[in-house]
C-alpha cells in the first residue's frame, strides 16, 4: 500500500505519513500512474481493474479483472 500522501483536515502531513514529500516516493507513485495509463494488446492496467482510491492506494477490481480474463 502507498499511502504516504496522507494530509490532516488542516493541510499537514498526517503522522503515519513518514515519507510525505519524499522524492523517491514521488518518482514511485508517478511510475506507477504512468504504468496504469499504459497500454499492453490494447488493454491498460485499469481496464484491467487496478487503480487508485481516494487515499491514492492502488485497488485491484477482481470483477473487472475477471470479466476481461473471461472475455479474452
């Protein structure tokens, strides 16, 4: 899970958010937001279910990734 964006109702870092601003983690998550748009045999990873909610944690949809799965 990468959920080191994490801010507070104020604005701040949350405290379980230990490498909020990292640049590493920055480059990570764009990597992988780059790889989700991507597109493999005309498919992308979120056509294949996987995406980000909204405390930007990458979720895997097991009922899209089946109905693909299937249709192929």
């Amino acid at each position: 899970m990468i959920a080191q964006q994490t801010t507070n109702s104020d604005g701040t870092a949350s405290s379980s958010s230990v490498l909020f601003g990292d640049s590493t983690m920055r480059d990570i998550m764009t990597r992988v937001q780059a790889v989700l748009g991507t597109s493999v045999g005309g498919l992308t990873m979120s056509d294949l279910g996987l995406s980000f909610n909204e405390k930007n944690e990458l979720e895997l949809d097991t009922g899209t990734l089946s109905s693909v799965l299937t249709s192929i």
